[in-house]
C-alpha cells in the first residue's frame, strides 16, 4: 500500500521535502538565516513543496509571510512583497509600516535597509519565514529586494523560500542558498499517484498515458483526474491538457467561456470588477458564470479575488484566444484599470502587449508609468520611455519630448552610450529649435558621466546658440561650467557658473539652480579654494538635502570636523543617497585617525553602489581602502585594490578618476622600491590632468614628496612643494594646509625649523595621522642632527599617535627609529600584529558592535547607541560573524558571554 502524504502532489519528493525540512529546523535552533531556491518547470509540484515547507514552518513556531508574483503584475513596486508581508497571521508588517515604506520607494537603498530593520525586530527571538511563488515574475523593487535583503538579516532567523522557473540569479553575499531543482517524476513517483487517484489495481494503459507526462505532477494529476472520469482511451498528453481544458470550455454557456477568456487575459488572478467591466455586464450579472467555473474546477476563490487553480489552466485557456483577441482584451485591459484610477504602471503589461505603432494613448501611458518609476527603477523607466518612443512617428513633436524622457532615464540607468546614441538619433531628425535645445541640454549629463568635456562643451554651445526657453538656457550655460571646471582657465568658468546660477535664479529652474551650484562647488575643488567649496556647496546641500555628502566632505577639506559630523548626525535616517553619506563619512573618519572605522564606511559604501549597480566612486574608494592596507602594512590588500581601481578604469575610462589612480600606483610602486616608475606616476598625475592637482594631492603632498626624494627627482619635489605652498596660500584658515607646506619644505630643504613648524600647526589641528608623520619626520631629521635626546620625543609622540590610529606599519617603523634612539633597557614591545581570527581579531568598533548584539540591539538600535548608520552596524557585524565563524546573533552571544573580557 502507498503511504498517504499531507497534500496531494508530494510523490516524488520526499528527499527534497526532507532537505527544506532540515533548513526550517536549523533556522529554528538559531544557526544564523538561510535561503531555499526551488526552481522547475511549470506544474513540477514547486508550489505543492513551497505550501508543505511553510506548514513545516508553522508548525514549529515560525512566523510566515507567504506571497506570491503575478505575471501581469510585475512592474509595481513592492508589489510581489507586499503580497506576502501584509498577510499572515500575525502580518510580518503592519499596513501603516507598509504604507510608510511604499511612501519612499523612490529612494531604493533606504526602504530596503528600513524594510529589514522591521523584519529585524520582527523577528527577534522567534523564527521568520519569508515565501514567494514564481519568484521569476516579481517586480523590480521586490526583486532588488530580494538581492539585498538576505545580506542584510545574514545574522537574524530569517528563512527566504523562493520558487520559480529559472534562477533568479541572486547575489552570493547573503545566507547560504540551499538549491533544489525539481526534476521529472520517477517511474514509481508516477506509479504512486496512479494508485493514488484510481485505486490499486492501475491499468496498463493509463502507465503509458502516464509516460507521456514527462513526468510532470500537474499534467500526470490532470491525465489522472480525466481518466478517473473518463476512461483511458483519448490523445496524448502536452496536447491532452489542452484539449482536456478546451472539453472543459466546451461545455460550459457561451457567456462563462468568454468570462474566463477574459480573465486568463487579466492575469491567473484577478479582480471579478474588472473582468465584468471588460464583459460589458455589472458584476452581480456574473455570478452564474462564476458559480460554474468555479465548480468546473479551473477558478477558485481567495476572498479577495478569483484565481486560475493552476497557471496551465489559464495559459491553456489563453492559447485559446486568438492573437487579434487577445491584444484587443488587453488594449480594453489597459483603459480599463486607468478609468477606474489605478496608475499607469498597473496598466503597462497590458500595454506592452496591445500597443501598436502611431498608438498616442498608449505611449503617453507608458509615458506617465516611466515617470513613476523613474526614482526607483530607472533601469525600467529607460525602457518603457523608449517602447513609448518606438510608438511614435519620428517627426511628430511629442517624440521628441519622449526622446527626451528616454535620455534622462537611461543616463540615470547608467545606460550612457544608448542615451548618447538616443540623442543623436532624434537631432539627426532635425528637430523644431527649441526641441534642439532641450535635447542638448539632457545630453549634457549623459556627456558628463562619459566623461567626453568636449563635446559637451560644443553641444552646450549648440544649444545655447538656438534656445529661447530662459530655463533651458540656464541648464546649458550650468551644464557648460562644469565642462569648464576640467579646463586650466577656471577664472572662466567660475565666471560661466556664476552667469548660469544668475540665470537660474531669475528663471525659477530648479534644475539649472542645482547644476549651477555643483558646477561652482566642482571649480572652487579644482582650484583648491576650500572655503568657497563650502560656501558652494553649503547653499547646494541647503538646497537639495541629496548633495549633504558633498557638503560634509568640502567641510572635512576645510578641517571643519566637528560641523561635518553635525551634518552626518543630522542626515540620521533620511533617504540621502547613502553610499555618498557613507563615502563621506568614511573620509571624516579616515581624516581623524579613525582607521577602524573608515575602513567600515569604505566598504559599506561600496556594497551600497554594488546594491545600485553604479560604481560611481568605486575608484576613489578603492584608493582609500590601499591607502589604509599599507598604513596597516598589508601590501597584499593593497595590490587587490589597485587591481580593482584598474580593471574599472579598463572598463571606463574616466579622466576624473585618473589622478587617484595614478597616486596609488606611485604609493605601490615605491612600496616595491621602483622608485623611478613611482616619480613618474605622479609626473601623470601633475601633467595629464593638472585641474585635479589640489582635489588629489592636497592632503598627500607629503607622501609625494617623499617619493619624488627617494626617485632622486628634485625638480618633482619642488614642484610638489610649491604645490603646497600655494594651496596653504589659498586656505590661511586650514592647519593641515599650511602644516603640509612647512613640511614639505621641511623635507626638501632638509631643514628641521620647517619640520617644527610643521609639528606646531598640525597639532592644532584636528588629522592625527599628518601630526604623526610630520613628528616621526622632525624626530627621524633630529636624531641625524642633534641627537637621540632631542628626537625622542618627537618620535615618542609620532609612535603613539600612530598607535593609536591602528596605523600598525607606520607605527613599526617608528618604533624601529625609537630603538635606535632608546639604548636603555625595558624598550617598548613592538606592536603585535592583529590576528585575522578569533576575539583579537576584532577591531574596537567591532567589539562594541558585539557586545550591543549579545545584549539583545538590533542593527537600529545599535547603531542609535553608538551614533553610526545601520549600514555600518551590519558591515560591523558581517566581519564580526566572519573572524569569530558564527552563523547566528545566537552562536555570537554565547561566544561573547563565554569571552568575558569587559576590559577589550
């Protein structure tokens, strides 16, 4: 006798049942999160396995959000979590958190991180699973949700079980995915659903029948459930299900048949309002209909809408339809959900389906819907504004606004070369001059991110020959001055910016305002005049909180470090470009000394952009993350930096970019002793790209200097010194300016009143790593001079100080000169480099970060108590799973209590 499973559909599956079984329980027992992937065909028993699983689940105290995409419901944002997350019994989310997150879905990277802080406190002390059904029709939002997400609950009891017919290709820094292909039905599987739908005693030709069903679960159950009641004798099976289905169809009344046509075009489920409204009746007039489908066995009924049993059913009575049908029921679909006030994105898969070229109406939908989405899914919005574009005859004006569309959204998609080849194509067509001008004006931020100045100032020039409109006018002279900002003549182009805010200003532009502002806050940097920076960049940020990160970094510039931070504290939860604000945050934190910390902010903010897909500042990170390796003596982390920053310039090329890369390729080469490759990497720097000069090397004209010495390049080292000299010029108000100009001088001259100078100013201000190396400097020059007295205090202090940064290579090598300065007994220890496992292994910051999680905060909580963002508490927190190999904010505080160590 066959044994009798808890739903119909698990033959067959009994080892993947007991695999997903195993996953449920060691998420329940507080080993860390997990993720299941059940990938098939359609009708191979995914949904069957997925509903068992969440029994499993439920049955052992998990709270469940079980939900499911829909085909024609894929472009809303949210959508296919939202089906999941406001149902359950408890809800994993409240409608009124749910509304509140749907209000900011514009600002992807905050909803996400607010979205797991809920789940988070959700599921504190008690395990959560998280199901979706055809996970390969979710919507954009959900599915970049579900890419970023499970990274982020790494540490709490969350299980996500996702099924669908292809993989979904999902990240590999979140839980460990567990992949469970559902392959064809074995021989016996088949043999057991036959006696469990017909009885023992299973004819030899209802095997053969069976054969013919691939060994599919759907297609065997539906053969079986025809057999059952009609015999075995009829065609084979795929043609039979359709068929099967179409005898179903045949006997229903004429008026139900078209019902469900309708409703297989509406989607496997839909709302009975609006299939009556595409039938032309009230829906009361529907309820026989409904009544017979349902007890034909092919709808049933959710409570809140009608569902297709299976979604075979309705594609087959989908494939029933004739094509000139099914695009007009999908035309009348689309009018439909946009009278009854539902937004155009609910209405754009019908649209992508009916739509025909010169179809007005359905180009200004898709339109509106690449509006909606525009802040979230740019990537979608480039594509509903170009299928709008396609729509159009090329010579009609309103192409020529949605080519506009079209441009803004790919450039802000990242897509620069299509918008690039977007632009041309529509101004080859010869548009009206005003249309020239607009199109021009958006092509100015594509031209930008190409990094092509020039041809972004002859376009710019183009367009402001031709314009009438005083806004697009103030937009291409803006878009011009920050064309200008990467030429020598910056006397020009602050002239061009100041005209452009000006204009903006009397136009009432927000846009061109914006531009403006960026372009004199770019020219104040390049000229390395930091107080105008801020000024530039103060009113910018005042402007638009979205430029605060550049505000707090002009700040940083300025040694402004205690207002900076104010800024960052004040940027608390809002959804202000995080990978920026963390980018920030970093060079505040590595500009004080904060080593342990920048490093956390440098790595943060590059996951954030990898979320996003746009590496904008992936280079400038990088060079940061080898500069911190080498002050830590890691020279191998250094190389893996250097060979990113390349592969990224190899990929796209970026003039401004190129003076930082070119930097750490000095710093590395000097490392290795190859001196004069090392000069000539900064000889690039100073040459190819002088407007850069003061961004690049204002802090690092030290180390320059140093490099150009060792090189025996006088004539580099002067340059660099004068470099110095002019930039403190500028800043008479910045310590570190007018510090690194005594130093510098200290150094080439070899004159020690410099270096004391340099010593003085530096300690009044607030970067501990220049005081340091300016006194290891004075101390080094001392001791060669005067004597071991007179330089161990300098050196004393420079070790410290280093020390005390975690600068672990740069503190050795001071420690090497105190050796030789220090003869008496009792010397100091060398500092004992840090292990790369186990409770030393963590930094301060990390231990703190363990101990508020052992103690029972969520991520939110411990980044309120320690004033950081979440983002940081979870980077924290992924290193400290790492060096202590757990799995589970349970394992973590047992290892915490068990360490006992307050003092660490």
């Amino acid at each position: 006798m066959s044994t009798r499973l808890s739903r119909p559909g698990l033959r067959g599956r009994e080892a993947e049942l007991e695999r997903l079984r195993t996953l449920v329980e060691s998420v329940r027992d507080g080993e860390g999160g997990a993720m299941a992937l059940l990938l098939g065909e359609p009708g191979i028993g995914k949904t069957v396995l997925l509903e068992e699983t969440v029994a499993i689940a439920r049955a052992q105290g998990f709270v469940v959000s079980q939900g499911r995409a829909e085909e024609l419901h894929e472009l809303a944002p949210l959508a296919s979590l939202a089906s999941g997350l406001l149902h359950g019994e408890p809800p994993l989310l409240s409608a009124k958190d749910f509304a509140h997150l749907a209000g900011h879905h514009d600002q992807r990277i905050w909803l996400v991180e607010r979205l797991a802080q809920l789940i988070e406190e959700r599921s504190a002390g008690t395990p959560t699973l998280i199901a979706i059904d055809d996970v390969q029709w979710t919507d954009p939002l959900s599915r970049f949700a579900l890419n970023v997400m499970p990274a982020r609950l790494l540490t709490s009891p969350v299980l996500w079980l996702l099924a669908g017919r292809e993989d979904p290709d999902l990240r590999d820094d979140g839980p460990c995915l567990t992949t469970v292909p559902l392959r064809p039905l074995t021989d016996a599987a088949l043999a057991e659903l036959a006696r469990d739908a017909l009885g023992e005693n299973v004819p030899e030709r209802v095997t053969d029948l069976l054969d013919g069903s691939g060994g599919n679960p759907f297609l065997a159950a539906e053969l079986l459930t025809g057999i059952a009641a009609s015999g075995a004798e009829g065609p084979e099976p795929p043609r039979r299900l359709v068929l099967g289905v179409r005898g179903r169809l045949a006997a229903l009344r004429p008026g139900t048949l078209d019902f469900l046509r309708i409703g297989s075009v509406l989607g496997r489920a839909f709302h009975l309002a609006d299939a009556a409204a595409l039938c032309g009746r009230p829906a009361t007039g529907l309820i026989g209909e409904l009544d017979e489908a349902l007890a034909a066995g092919l709808l049933a009924d959710d409570g809140e809408r009608l569902v297709f049993r299976h979604d075979l059913l309705r594609q087959a009575v989908y494939a029933d339809l004739a094509p000139s049908a099914r695009r007009a029921l999908h035309r009348e679909a689309a009018r439909r959900l946009v009278a009854v006030g539902r937004t155009p994105v609910d209405a754009v898969p019908h649209l992508l389906k009916s739509a025909e070229p010169g179809d007005h109406e359905a180009a200004r939908l898709l339109g509106r819907a690449a509006t909606d989405v525009l802040a979230v899914m740019p990537d979608l919005a480039a594509d509903l504004a170009l299928r709008a574009l396609e729509l159009l005859p090329p010579h009609e004006p309103m192409a020529f606004a949605a080519g506009e569309q079209a441009i803004t959204a790919l450039t802000r998609a990242g897509r620069y070369t299509r918008a690039r080849e977007t632009g041309d194509t529509l101004l080859a067509r010869r548009p009206p001059l005003d249309a020239f001008a607009r199109l021009q004006s958006v092509l100015g931020d594509t031209l930008w991110h190409l990094d092509d100045v020039h041809e972004l100032t002859r376009r710019t020039t183009a367009g402001l020959a031709v314009v009438t409109d005083p806004a697009i006018s103030a937009r291409l002279t803006a878009r011009q001055a920050l064309a200008q900002s990467r030429g020598r003549d910056l006397a020009t182009a602050r002239a061009t910016g100041e005209r452009a805010l000006a204009e903006a200003e009397r136009a009432g532009d927000r846009e061109a305002r914006v531009v403006a502002l960026w372009g004199l806050g770019e020219i104040a940097l390049n000229a390395g005049e930091c107080a105008a920076a801020v000024e530039h960049h103060t009113a910018l940020s005042a402007f638009d909180a979205a430029f605060l990160p550049e505000e707090v970094v002009a700040r940083v510039h300025m040694d402004d470090f205690a207002l900076a931070g104010q800024l960052l504290g004040t940027a608390g939860d809002a959804p202000v470009r995080p990978a920026m604000l963390m980018w920030a945050q970093g060079s505040l934190n590595l500009a004080r000394g904060r080593l342990d910390d920048a490093e956390a902010d440098f790595v943060t903010a590059e996951r954030l952009e990898a979320d996003l897909r746009v590496p904008g500042n992936l280079v400038n990170i990088r060079v940061n993350r080898g500069r911190l390796a080498l002050l830590r003596g890691d020279r191998a982390a250094a190389r893996e930096h250097l060979d990113a920053i390349r592969a990224a310039m190899a990929d796209r090329p970026n003039t401004g970019n190129h003076a930082a890369h070119q930097y750490l390729e000095a710093v590395l080469a000097d490392a290795d002793g190859r001196r004069a490759p090392a000069a000539e990497h900064l000889r690039s720097a100073q040459r190819d790209h002088p407007f850069l000069r003061w961004r690049i090397l204002r802090t690092r004209c030290v180390e320059a200097v140093r490099i150009a010495l060792r090189a025996g390049d006088r004539t580099l080292a002067d340059d660099l010194t004068a470099q110095a000299a002019a930039h403190a010029a500028r800043n008479p108000c910045v310590p570190t300016a007018q510090g690194i100009a005594a130093h510098t001088a200290g150094l080439v001259n070899a004159d020690t009143a410099f270096l004391e100078q340099a010593v003085r100013t530096l300690l009044t201000g607030p970067r501990p790593l220049h005081a340091a190396a300016a006194s290891a400097d004075l101390g080094r020059a001392l001791l060669t001079t005067t004597g071991a007295a007179a330089a161990i205090p300098a050196l004393t202090r420079a070790y410290e100080m280093f020390a005390r940064a975690g600068a672990g290579f740069e503190a050795d090598r001071v420690r090497t000169d105190l050796d030789r300065a220090v003869t008496r007994s009792g010397r100091r220890a060398a500092a004992r480099p840090r292990p790369s496992q186990g409770w030393e292994a963590l930094t301060a910051s990390e231990r703190k970060v363990a101990r508020l999680i052992a103690a029972g905060h969520t991520n939110r909580s411990a980044a309120a108590a320690l004033v950081v963002s979440p983002h940081t508490i979870n980077t924290h927190l992924a290193a400290v799973f790492r060096k202590l190999s757990v799995t589970s904010r349970v394992q973590l505080t047992r290892l915490v209590l068990a360490e006992a160590d307050p003092a660490g």
